[in-house]
C-alpha cells in the first residue's frame, strides 16, 4: 500500500513538472525600450571619458555657443521692448496729466448769483 501511495505522488508529480508551459517573454513589446546605448563602459577602456572632459566638449561646442548667443539676443530684446514701453506709459500719463492740468484751468469758479 505503501508503494502505491509513493507511486502515485511520483507519477504526478512528474505529470505536473513535465506539462507544457508556455514561455515567459521577458522582451514585450509594450516593455519601453531605451532610446540609449545602455552598454556598460568601463572607464579605463579605449573611448571611455570622464564626466567633466565630456562636459567641457559639450560646452566648447559651436552648437553650444551658439545657443548661449541666440539665449542673450533674446534677452536683451525683450529688455529693449520693457524699456519701450515703460517710456510710452509714462509719456500716456505725463499727456492724461496735463490734460487734467488743462480742463481744471478752463473751467472758471462758477460764483452762485445773489438776488
């Protein structure tokens, strides 16, 4: 009886570890892919650059330069264009002002008549 029992828990432990599965696809193709090279470099190897050398090619690029000159143009625009029109907000006012200078001095004191 013993044997039957051991038999039976043999057979099926081995229909269940020998059934098919299905493979796990460990690359979906809803997984995110990168948009970089994710190679490890070692940083003795050939081509390896520090952080700080590929930070000063970086900023010595013409593409670079030109980018901070485009950055300071711009600037300097919109800080001639705030000037402008600081300017003309107080000339608007300074012309409202003497406009009301003006209305007040034509107008006469109306002296109430005494009969």
């Amino acid at each position: 009886m013993k044997n039957l029992f051991f038999a039976a828990f043999i057979f099926s432990v081995s229909v269940i570890s020998c059934s098919k599965k299905e493979p796990v696809d460990l690359y979906s193709a809803d997984s995110p892919k990168s948009g970089y090279d994710t190679v490890a470099v070692d940083s003795f190897s050939n081509g390896a650059v520090s952080v700080d050398v590929a930070r000063q090619i970086r900023m010595s690029s013409q593409q670079y330069q030109d980018s901070v000159k485009k950055a300071l143009k711009i600037q300097e625009d919109e800080n001639k264009l705030k000037d402008e029109l600081e300017k003309e907000d107080k000339k608007k006012a300074a012309e409202k002002k003497q406009k009301a200078e003006g209305e007040k001095s034509n107008k006469l004191p109306v002296e109430p008549e005494n009969k």
